[in-house]
C-alpha cells in the first residue's frame, strides 16, 4: 500500500462501484462520504517520514511505479490532497442541499484522481496528458442532454486539447535539460512552446471565449465544480514547471509576460463582467478576472509572490464557491437569468441574491471579506515595482465593484417585509449558515488563508 493506490487508484475503483448503486440518495451520501474519509486520512497517514507517525501509526511509501512511470505523492502534497477530495464532499454535500442533479457525482471521484495523477506523475512534462484525460472525462460531468446550446463545452475540449501537443513538444524539446537548455535558441523555443501551452490551459486572450459560454450553457453546480478544481491544478502544474526548470524561473521575459497577461485578463473579465446582462455568463468573466489577478501574483516572480499566489487562490475558491451556489440557488426559479430580472430573483431567494453580491465583494478584496488581505498585499506590491499594473487592477476592481453597487441599487428599490424575510432565511438556511461563515472569514482571514501556504510548501526554489 501506497499514497498514490490510497488517494488516486482507490477513488477511480470507489467512483466505478457506486455507479453501480442505483438509489440516487443512497449515492449521494456515500459519496460525500467517502470523499470526506479520503481527505481525514490526509491527517492520518504520515508519508515517507523515517521514525514519524500519524494518529493512527500508519506510515506509508510515496511512489508508485506503472508502466515505467512513477507517480509520487509526498507528505508536502498532503494538503492538495486534503484540499481536492473535502472540496467533492462540500459541493457533494450543498448539491444535496440545494436538491440539484449534480453530474459529478459519482465520477468527479475519478476526475479528482486524474487530476492528482497529472499532478504527482515523474517526469512532470507527461501531466499534459494526464490532464487531456482529465478534460475528456469532465465532458460527461458538464453536457446536459436536455440543453439546446453545447458549443461552449465544444470550444472548451477543443482549446484545451491544443495545449496538450505544445507542452509535449517543449518537453521535446528539453530532454534532459532540466538544469539549463543547450542553447539560447532552445530557450526561446521551449518558453514559446510552454507559454502557447499554458495559454490555452488558461482561457488566455484571444483562447477565453469558451469560458463564459461553457457557463451560460450549465448549471454552476456542475461548471463551478469541474472549473476551480481545473484551473487551480493547472496553476500548481506551472509553478511546479517553473520550479523544475532553473532556466525558466531565472528568465526575465516569462515573469513579464505572466503579469502582462494577467493584467489583460483581470481587465478583460471585469469589464465583460460590467456590460453582461446573463448573470451565468458574470459567473465566467468573474472566473477570467480571477485567473488574471493569479497570474499578476506569480508573475511577481518572489517568494512573497508565490505565498500571495497561495493566499489568493485559497479566497478565490472560498468566494467562487459561494457565488456558484448561489447562482445555482436561482436556477430553481422559472424567472429569466438576467440582471434585468436579478430584483425579481432577488425577492423569490433573498439570501441566495446576499450571498452572490458579497461574494462579488470579497472578489474584488472589499474590506471585511476573505479576498481584502491577499488584494491588499498584492496592491502594495505591485504599488513598489509596478505602478501600471496597479492602476489596471484597482480600475478593473472597481468596475466589478460598480456592477454589485448597480444590482444592489435594484434590490434595494424593493421593499421586503420582516415575516417574508423570515420564511426565506427558513427556507434557505444551508445559504444562512454558509454566509454566515464566510462573513467571520471576513474579520478573520488568517484563520483559514494561513493553511493554503502548505499549497506550495513542495516548491523548495520558489520559496527559498
């Protein structure tokens, strides 16, 4: 027994035999869970440490060897672990709630485990395969039979298939060139091949169109689902590239070119955010703005950047989850999705119109929410070296801050009664609490965004 045959061949095994179980609620359950076992034992189980042993004496190996590949689970990834099979048992657990057919249940076990394969495989270049696998298998998680419109899922496979050959090539192209590249031509080459790559990963401008697209087409509970957890393993995979390749973290253009493309995307998507009238397709230029913000972060090319990086995605998948419930929330309802109509969805789901504004809020880094610090931190160190960039961002904020100001404005011009307001915090209760917690997380982010530097602790070069 190893950590990669406990946490990526298990689950795949696990998914497979709840297919099997025909009551829907019985499935359900069990899977949230055992994905809530998967992540326990992350506190349980100690790996690869000689002399040291978790709770329950359990010391296991880190490798498994298939096919002349290894894949590679160390204790430092223990908390990616964690992170990945609790977020199956949260979103498991609120699709309950919320009484929504979740696609991803039960194969988002699989999904997961591809995920962490494309994350622990040696040598790391083959994870571009892995992840392929991965997006092909979030298809079925994503199409709904029922739905008119699927060519943003068309567009979403087809993008990140085009990334999958660049990536190989420019593993091609450094065999055996971990330390350095035999000369600078290759560099330039290989950091072309490799940017081209994670563009496409990305949804990098011209490539993003799917995103808001693929999000008009689904239900959150589903897009939101496959999207964070895809998009935060493909950041982990490019530090992990940076930190593996002395070269490319010691280039100059490459960090330039993240905060270049970070910056277009963080104005991209809030300005597409402040003129969309499909409250689906904010939720997707949101998730652009959000990936531009991430991107500035890496490409400050410290370590307090890449800690901010941790900080930064930890209260992006807080807000983000938050805001898709919520969205999902509305779904229910046979009213427009439009913010048009967002006063009249508003009036029928009270806290679930709440919980959407603030989590725009803290998106944003508004004073009080779980995004100020990280936002706070990123401003005064872009204020030290890059004064445009900063400019760009605090503009870019304030406009998704105008857009809540705006639909707020609209809620407000309704007026609610106190025993209505009362049989909606019943009916919505799971939303109360949620809110509730995210507002603490507010006025005391430390509590939770401390633990997301364990993220890239495994990151020895970035972090020296």
């Amino acid at each position: 027994m190893n950590a990669p045959i406990i946490w990526i061949i298990s689950p795949v095994v696990v998914a497979i035999l709840l297919l099997f179980i025909k009551n829907k609620n019985i499935r359900e359950y069990l899977y949230i869970g055992i994905s809530f076992i998967f992540s326990v034992l992350t506190l349980l189980i100690r790996i690869d440490l000689v002399g040291e042993k978790g709770f329950l004496n359990i010391g296991i190996p880190s490798v498994l060897n298939i096919l002349g590949r290894s894949f590679v689970l160390l204790e430092n990834d223990k908390f990616l672990i964690f992170l990945v099979y609790f977020f199956n048992a949260i979103w498991g657990a609120t699709s309950v709630v919320l009484k929504k057919n979740a696609r991803f249940i039960p194969l988002g076990l699989v999904y997961t485990a591809f995920l962490l394969a494309a994350v622990s495989v040696e040598p790391f270049l083959y994870s571009a395969l892995i992840m392929e696998i991965a997006v092909i298998m979030s298809i079925p998680l994503l199409v709904d039979s029922r739905a008119a419109k699927k060519s943003g899922i068309s567009r979403y496979l087809i993008f990140q298939t085009m990334a999958m050959p660049f990536i190989l090539l420019a593993g091609w192209f450094l065999a055996g060139g971990e330390i350095s590249p035999v000369n600078p031509d290759q560099l330039v080459q290989a950091t072309l091949l490799l940017g081209l790559g994670f563009v496409f990963w990305l949804a990098i401008y011209p490539f993003h169109s799917w995103v808001p697209m693929v999000f008009d087409e689904t239900d959150p509970i589903n897009s939101g689902f496959i999207f964070l957890l895809l998009h935060s393993i493909y950041f982990i995979l490019i530090l992990k590239y940076i930190d593996g390749f002395a070269w490319l973290r010691t280039y100059p253009v490459f960090f330039q070119a993240l905060r270049f493309l970070g910056i277009i995307m963080a104005s991209f998507g809030s300005i597409g955010l402040f003129f969309e009238k499909s409250i689906r397709k904010m939720i997707g230029y949101e998730f652009l703005h959000s990936v531009g913000i991430l991107l500035v972060a890496i490409g400050l090319s410290a370590t307090r950047g890449i800690t901010l990086f941790s900080y930064l995605i930890g209260s992006r998948l807080i807000s983000f989850s938050i805001l898709s419930w919520s969205v999902s929330r509305f779904e229910s309802l046979d009213a427009r999705m439009s913010v048009l109509s967002f006063r009249d969805l508003t009036q029928k789901r009270p806290i679930a119109g709440a919980s959407f504004l603030f989590s725009l809020l803290a998106l944003t880094g508004m004073p009080l929410t779980v995004g100020f610090p990280p936002q706070q931190t990123l401003y005064q160190l872009l204020a030290a070296d890059y004064p445009t960039i900063l400019v760009l961002m605090i503009l870019s904020n304030i406009l998704i801050t105008m857009t809540v100001f705006k639909l707020t404005k609209e809620v407000l011009q309704k007026k609610y009664e106190i025993i209505y307001l009362l049989s909606a915090l019943k009916e919505e209760l799971f939303l109360v609490f949620i809110l509730i917690i995210f507002i603490v997380f507010g006025f005391f982010p430390r509590l939770i965004l401390v633990r997301f530097e364990h993220l890239v602790s495994g990151f020895e070069f970035l972090i020296k």
